[in-house]
C-alpha cells in the first residue's frame, strides 16, 4: 500500500494534532544532460491534488511549517534597507511568504509556481500588495523572465524538488539585474532524519532491503559552493530548525500528503507492506519518542543571501593594505 494511500485512509479518522513548535499546461522537459532525480510531473499531480481536496480546507491546515519559515525569511528581508518595486516568489505555492509583504517593502508580488491549484488556492484579497500569478515550471525561470529584469527573487520551500539545484540557480542570478537580491530557504539533509531512519530499519527487517522514501535533500555544506559557482556574491547562508510534534508516525504521513510533500522520487516503489509500516511506527516512537507519548519530527532549514555581482557593490581590500594592527586591537 503507498504511504500517499495509507495517509489518505487515516485522514478520515477524527485525530487531534498537538504541535511542539510551530486547466493545467504542459512546460517543455528538462535538458537531456540534467539526471532526474524527481518526477515533477508526479510532484505536479501531487500538490494539484492536495490544493484541490475539500476546496483547500486540508492544505490550509498543514500550512504550519511554511508559514514558519516564510516568517523567518521576512525577517531577514526587513534587515535589507531596501524598497523593491516587484518581487518574484519562486515556487510560491499559494503565498506563504507573498502575504507577509507589506507596500513599505515593494509595490507588487509576482508569484510562480508549476502547481496551478496551489498558486490559485488562496484569494488576492489575503495580500497586502498588488498580486501577479504565473503558471510555470520554476526549472525554466529564463522561459519566464527576462535577463537582468528582476530587484529581487525569493524562494521559500521549494527548491528541494528541483531536479538541476545549480542551474536553476544560474538562471535566478541571470534573471536579476546587476546588485540584485536572491533570498530563499530550502529544506536541508537532516529533514525528517526521525521518519527516514524508522523506514529504512522496518523496510530492512521486514523485506530484506531498502528504498528511499523520503527525498534526498541538499547538504548544508554545499549550499555555499553552489550559490558561488552560479556567480552570486555576498553570500549568507545559515542553518535553523523546526520541531513539530505529532499523536504517532501516521499523523505526520497524513499531514506531509496535505502537503504535497509525498515521495516523487524517479523508480520509487508504489507500495509498502502494512507489517511494515506497523513497524516502522513502533520504530519511530522507540526510537523518537518523546514523554508524552508523541513523536517529533525536524524540518532542518537553509537559509540563503545572495546578490548579483554589480561595480557598485563593497568590495574587500587588497591583501597587506590594512593600515592598523591586529595586535594594536587586541
């Protein structure tokens, strides 16, 4: 039985959650030369779905963990002194972070992402500023923007199902003009690190063998490397986390198909025995477990500053320049 199936028979029964913290296109495929490590025509279906059942009633209700982090980024844009004129959110979803803009901060929103339910799932009436939507694949972002047209780009949880993370970041450093902002968060490796090894240990003992069933994620250590090969410059990266604690293990599956967070990996099995997923269960909760007898779940986060290159940005002096000694300091 696939876990998006077992989530769905779950979703008909009567839990409460407690939490520890807070026409459809076609879009053109991939270049040939980029492996596929996601099916995004899957993920597409998948968010659709979510965005779509009981009229975006279930969808609203998962909305904790966006919601979160797309307040944190806002605090990192309020700490740039600088008004933009329009702001492009990448794979927006429904706006999580586009309904936090205010006009102090820029007059209009432009909103992209490839899930046509869930850019549509909410009125423009819950935004504070002028509101554009597009429905688009965010890995052709050029097929959408013109070179060097963009203030500022911002991309709040979704990356992570982006098949080429590098040259979708090129093409976000193409699309700005020179001096401008790219601002995102992603989730990092240790996501759900609780469910994966419940999973793996289950699936290991009950059928002989292992396959992934919760996606790969970046590594925080190279989010760096990545946004200075793609030519972005005064680079910000840094790391948080959000704890959310569910009843058991069958909550979080439910939530996550609410989501549209279900697996797209390329070759993913459709099914997994129910002895199995009764173990991993019990696996969960000996090994997670907390006190209460409810399980938690990591949602580890990157946060990433960039910045077009631009002549007249601060550039750092030449080596041996330094008129004052460090030992003077000290």
């Amino acid at each position: 039985m696939s876990l998006l199936r077992l989530a769905a028979r779950y979703a008909a029964r009567p839990w409460t959650r407690t939490f520890a913290s807070e026409s459809s296109s076609s879009f053109s495929s991939p270049s040939a030369g980029v492996y596929q490590v996601f099916d995004r025509v899957a993920k597409r279906k998948q968010r659709d779905r979510a965005a779509s059942r009981d009229a975006g009633v279930a969808s609203r209700t998962v909305d904790y963990v966006r919601d979160e982090v797309a307040d944190r980024m806002m605090e990192r844009l309020l700490d740039i002194k600088r008004k933009f004129d329009t702001i492009v959110d990448l794979g927006s979803g429904p706006g999580h972070f586009s309904k936090l803009l205010e006009p102090e901060k820029t007059r209009k929103v432009l909103m992209i992402d490839s899930s046509e339910a869930m850019l549509n799932r909410d009125l423009d009436q819950e935004f504070e500023v002028e509101v554009e939507r597009v429905h688009a694949d965010e890995e052709n972002l050029l097929d959408i923007l013109p070179r060097n047209s963009q203030e500022a780009i911002v991309s709040c949880l979704s990356l992570h199902w982006v098949n080429d993370l590098p040259g979708v970041l090129v093409q976000i450093k193409e699309a700005l003009q020179p001096d401008g902002l790219f601002l995102g968060a992603m989730f990092g490796g240790d996501t759900l690190f609780e469910l994966r090894t419940a999973l793996q240990l289950a699936e290991g003992e009950r059928e002989g063998g292992i396959s992934p069933h919760v996606s790969p994620m970046t590594d925080t250590k190279d989010i760096s490397n990545l946004l200075s090969r793609a030519g972005f410059t005064l680079l910000t990266v840094d790391i948080d986390e959000v704890h959310v604690g569910y009843p058991s293990m069958w909550e979080l599956l439910e939530d996550l198909c609410d989501m549209g967070e279900s697996n797209a990996v390329v070759g993913r099995r459709s099914f997994l025995h129910r002895d199995t997923l009764a173990a991993a269960s019990a696996i969960y909760k000996e090994l997670h477990g907390n006190e209460d007898g409810s399980v938690p779940a990591t949602f580890q986060i990157i946060y990433m500053i960039g910045w077009k290159p631009s002549p007249t940005q601060p550039k750092p002096l030449e080596r041996g320049s330094a008129q004052t000694n460090l030992k003077d300091v000290l």
